[in-house]
C-alpha cells in the first residue's frame, strides 16, 4: 500500500505542477494551456512509471526503463509542432511548444521520484515565462505588431489600410495579401516595426482598429503582439 500511495503521490504532485505552468499559458490566451500541460505532465510521469515498475525482468534481470523515457521525449515533439502556427509573415507558439516539451521533463523528473528537481524547473519555467518576458518586452523589445484584416476584396483597400498606418506614425515592416473564396474576400497581414514611439502605444493600436473596422469592406481585424 505504501507503494501505492507514493505512485499515486507522485502522479498528482506530476500533475499540480504541469497545472502550474499551464496557467500561465492560458491567461496568455495559448492554445496548450491549462489542461494541455497538466496532461503532458501527468503522462509523462505515468509513462516514466510503468517504464520502472511495469515490465517484469527479462535479459538475466535486467530492465531499461530509460527506452520508455525517451519515446517521452521525442515522442512530445509532435504535440509540441501542433501548438506553432505560421500565419502569413508570422509564426506563433514556439514558447509554448517549447514549455510542453520542458513540462514533459518534469512529469520525468516527478515519475522517478525527483520530486525537488521538478519543483525547482516549475519555479524556474515560472521564471522565464513571467519574468523575463516583462525583462525582455521591457529592455528587449523584438516583437512586431502584427495587424491583420479580413475583407470584401476591392480596389484601393491596400493603400487605404497603409494610409491610416501612416497617419498614426507606424512603419510597415512587410505585408501579405491572399485571396479566399473565389477571390470575393482578401485576407491582408501588415507587420508594423517596434522601432516607432507609436507601435507600443495601446490607444494608438485601438485606433487603428476603430479606423481600419470603418473602411468599406472590412469584415474583420485584430492587432497581435501588443
């Protein structure tokens, strides 16, 4: 029973944790975030398990529980490409793919009854989610803002859309336009640099889109990254 009650210790201590780190990629609005890494980590720990403890001696008694452990890692790279989206000129969700592939370490980490370990890289994942990102938007910024808008297809919509951007002082870093359905609706992305006072500025970027939603034709448009 006691060694019940440990396994059963370790798998919600597994668990918690993975809860830990995937709430903060729910407030972000991710698409793996509360449950997602909850289930990661609470699967890895269990994989991790049956790898020590699930499979009888074979060999002369010997076991590699280490082969199971390492389909885990591989293994959660696929879920991991699920979360990366490339939308037109942009690509999202590589920190998140990149806190399930550490989340699955640490549900390792809890499995094999590194309880301490798997603490400390929670707090640490906690860190370099929370705090070097406000470190890094604060005294590194890199991120561009992202506007994209979708539309009735029209001559002129283009150079209306970068008329409003330059009237608000931001610089148009690249642009991408895509026809859908039949060429009746235009999906158009403009990245605008980070570089220019305005482009942090989130009463300029609510204007954009108050203005941008008032031309003809727009159906539909949203800032990312701000």
């Amino acid at each position: 029973m006691s060694m019940f009650l440990r396994n059963m210790g370790l798998l919600v201590i597994a668990t918690l944790l993975g809860a830990v780190i995937g709430l903060e990629r729910e407030r972000q609005g991710k698409s793996a975030g509360l449950r997602t890494h909850s289930l990661v980590c609470l699967g890895s720990a269990l994989i991790t398990m049956v790898g020590i403890y699930g499979f009888g001696p074979f060999g002369g008694g010997l076991r590699d529980p280490s082969r199971v452990a390492a389909q885990i890692v591989s293994g959660i790279g696929f879920l991991g490409a699920g979360t990366i989206m490339h939308e037109g000129l942009t690509i999202r969700g590589l920190t998140t793919a990149a806190s399930l592939w550490t989340t699955a370490g640490i549900g390792l980490a809890a499995g094999t009854g590194l309880v301490w370990p798997a603490i400390g890289a929670t707090v640490l994942v906690e860190f370099v989610l929370v705090f070097l990102n406000r470190l890094e938007e604060r005294y590194f910024p890199h991120k561009d803002v992202v506007l994209r808008v979708t539309a009735i297809d029209r001559p002129g919509l283009l150079g209306e859309i970068a008329t409003i951007v330059g009237e608000l002082r931001m610089n148009i870093v690249a642009s991408d336009i895509n026809l859908e359905r039949g060429e009746s609706m235009v999906r158009i992305e403009i990245v605008m640099g980070h570089n220019m006072p305005a482009a942090g500025s989130r009463a300029t970027h609510a204007d954009l889109l108050q203005k941008v939603l008032a031309l003809s034709g727009v159906l539909r448009a949203e800032v990312d990254n701000w």
